[in-house]
C-alpha cells in the first residue's frame, strides 16, 4: 500500500491535471468538461467577492484584468490556470474530483491523519499526567520544565504532520486563506518566507554593511515589510523623499504562537559629520511595548500611543545635497518575557543625534528578530520636506575634498665604484 509521501505526490499531480483539463475545455468551445455529478458551484467561487472594478479575483484570467484588480488594492485569488478553469466551466469541489486515483490518494493520507490525532491526543494525556505530578517525583521544577517544553515541542510537531499532506490544506494556503492560529499555516508560510524573502532580506543588509555598521549580526525569525501608503517597498529601494515624509506602516509577521511586545528603531548611519570628517548615526524613528503576533502584524507607526509607545517621534529621512544615498535601515526587536518598557522615563535619555542601537539593545536586553531597509538621496523634494521637518542645512552642499597629488622626489645617483682598478664600462 502506497505511504502518505505517495499519496500526497498523487494528489498534488491530480489536482494540476484537474486545472490543466479544464483550461483545455476552455481553449476549445464546445468541449464539455468532465463531470460525474450535477453542477455544483466551485467552493472558490461561492467564496469569492467581487472588487470596487466589478472583477471577480477568483475570475480574472488576463493580464489585462489582473492589472486592473490590482490598482483596486486587491490581489487575484490562486494561478493564471485556475481562475480560468473555473471561468469556464462548472467545477465540482476540489475534494470532489471524480479521479479515481486521486480519491484513493485522499484514503491513504486520510488513514496516515487518523494515526496523528491518536498520537497527539496520547501526547496530551502525557503532557497532563506529568503537569500533575509533584516536581521532587520527577527531578526538580527545572528537569519538569524541561521536559514539558520537549514534550509540547513534539505535540506541535504532530500538528503540523497531520495535515502537512492535505491538498485541501495547500489549496486554502496557496489562495490565502490560511489560519495562522494553526500551526499548518505558520510552518507553510515559514516555510515560503525562507526559501526566497528572507535570503533577499539578508542579503540586502549585508551586503550594504547594514550588519555590522548598526547591528554586530542578526539572525531573522520574522518577516518585516515595508510600505508607504499604498507602495510596497522591496528591500533596499530608493525612496523618494516626499513619499518618506509620512510615517511608514509595518507588516511583521512572526511564524511561533503567542503574543508578544517588540519595540521598532528606525536608524540611518550615514549623517554627515563634517568636524570629525567622518559619519554619525542618527535615530529617525523609536517605540516601545509594540504587541503583535502570529494573526496581529500591523504596526502603523503613526498610530502608536504618544505617551506609552513612542520614544522618538517620525523624522522625515533627508540625504543633503553632495553626500551619498543613506541606508535608513528598519529593525524589529522582542522585549524579553514580554515586559513592557517604561517608555516616560526611558524617553528623557534617549537623544537622536548619535544614537546607537547595539547599546540600546544591550541595556535593555532587547532579541532583534527582524530587519529590512530602504535608501534615501538627495532629490527635487529633499529641500521643502527639510523646511517642513524643521531641518537646517538646505542651502548646504558637500563636497569632496580634492587631495593633492604627492611630488615624485628624485633621488641622487650613486656612483659606480671601480673595483681592482679597471676601467668601468660606459653605460
């Protein structure tokens, strides 16, 4: 009998090769597509909505149309191939399919399921029989601890096995519709996040020297994204300075259970310092005692309480005339067990000027748990955003300073001496 591994190998061709007939139905009028039953509306289109446009995101199969639904701020609902398949056809549901194969997929993941919900309820029964038990019977309160924070490890591991070969699960992930309450949903979209936003993230502050000019290092357990109204920021873009005069609003999206308080800097060490001919850092933005959690990810930074959040208040970035572009480099740091910061006290010693993160994550004994960044230059905008922030130092310009050549210094010849009296050759 084929294992779950097969099984799900099999349902996941039979669902491309579902999509794949009815495209085909759809390219030839007059091809009636496969069905067993009456018609029956497809579960996608029973749940779909229709946008401010009048396009359906479940529908949409051009990339005229899809162009169009974006600008509407909504996004098309799973691939290309599926909204036309089921523009054109009556599709039975997903876990409907008349495929032989595929239904005897779905019994054999089906059983492999049976057998994780035995175990996981065996699992919990342990974990309450040693929660019940007196810590000196079982090593110590330290060694009981331990073993819980093992056994419950393994209990979200089972989770995740028994529905991590449910095409229906894929299906609903793939349309995002994901319940990231459920530990499925956050290991698929960890998973997702690892294989192509985190290296890119990564490699964008590393390889403009965020990490070690800011941070010594970090390691990112959680996606940081960065938009500004309705623009979406790709790690590392330019920015322009009248788009950056307004606060940015944050996605941060943690992939473990439970709810937690982060704080938010938003940093850029590339200020000028002309008297020490060298650069500074200079803090644009700072909070405090930010909750968030696997469902909560919006962080809108202008919204943030002004007495118990914020410590310093949004500065516009601004890159003066003659310097290069600057890193405005974002970070997301964890509070430890969850205590909040006592932001009025803590606001009297923080100054912008000169502000450095790595000792304020020391002192406070801050986890940065994620990053991102964008870059500003000098533009036509630059000089009004500085007048409104309050800024001096518009009708500055840096410039290079020009080093002099060194002289070439001619030094004397030697003389040949003649050795044993013989006359030396003319050169």
């Amino acid at each position: 009998m084929a294992g779950p591994k097969h099984a799900a190998r099999l349902a996941s061709q039979y669902r491309s090769v579902a999509a794949s007939r009815t495209v085909r139905a759809y390219l030839l009028p007059g091809v009636r597509s496969l069905s067993s039953t009456a018609p029956v509306k497809d579960e996608a289109t029973v749940e779909s909505t229709s946008s401010a446009s009048g396009l359906d995101p479940a529908l949409v199969c051009t990339p005229k149309e899809e162009r169009a639904l974006l600008k509407t701020g909504v996004k098309p609902i799973g691939s290309r191939r599926r909204r036309a398949a089921l523009q054109s056809s009556s599709n039975l549901p997903f876990e409907q399919l008349p495929y032989q194969c595929f239904q005897e997929a779905r019994k054999v993941l089906q059983v492999d399921r049976e057998d994780k919900l035995q175990q996981i309820t065996t699992e919990r029964a342990r974990i309450e029989r040693l929660q019940a038990q007196d810590p000196a019977t079982c090593g110590g309160e330290a060694q009981k601890q331990r073993r819980l924070a093992s056994m419950q490890k393994y209990l979200e591991k089972l989770k995740i096995l028994a529905d991590i070969n449910d095409p229906v699960i894929k299906k609903r992930f793939e349309d995002g519709k994901g319940d990231m309450d459920r530990p499925i949903y956050r290991y698929l979209a960890d998973r997702q996040w690892r294989s192509y936003r985190r290296p890119l993230v990564v490699q964008r502050i590393t390889q403009m020297d965020v990490v070690p000019d800011i941070l010594p290092s970090i390691n990112p357990t959680a996606d940081v994204r960065i938009a500004f109204g309705r623009r979406k920021i790709p790690p590392g873009e330019f920015v322009e300075s009248r788009v950056s005069e307004t606060p940015p609003h944050l996605r941060v999206q943690v992939f473990d259970k439970g709810d937690r308080l982060v704080s938010v800097a938003v940093v850029d060490p590339d200020v000028p310092d002309p008297e020490r001919n060298n650069f500074k850092y200079r803090c644009h933005f700072l909070a405090c005692n930010i909750p968030i959690s696997p469902t909560s990810t919006s962080v809108p930074l202008s919204r943030l309480s002004a007495e118990t959040q914020t410590l310093l208040p949004w500065l516009p970035p601004h890159a003066q005339k003659g310097t290069r572009y600057h890193r405005l480099s974002v970070f997301v740091m964890q509070q430890p067990n969850g205590s909040e910061i006592d932001a009025p006290s803590l606001r009297e010693k923080i100054e912008r000027d000169g502000f450095k993160l790595r000792s304020f994550v020391d002192k406070l004994g801050l986890l940065p748990i994620g990053g991102n960044m964008f870059r500003s230059q000098w533009d036509e905008w630059t000089a009004g955003v500085m007048k409104r922030a309050g800024v001096e130092g518009t009708n500055v310009e840096f410039r290079r300073e020009k080093l002099e050549p060194l002289r070439k210094v001619q030094l004397p010849l030697k003389k040949k001496e003649n050795i044993g009296g013989l006359p030396s050759k003319r050169t």
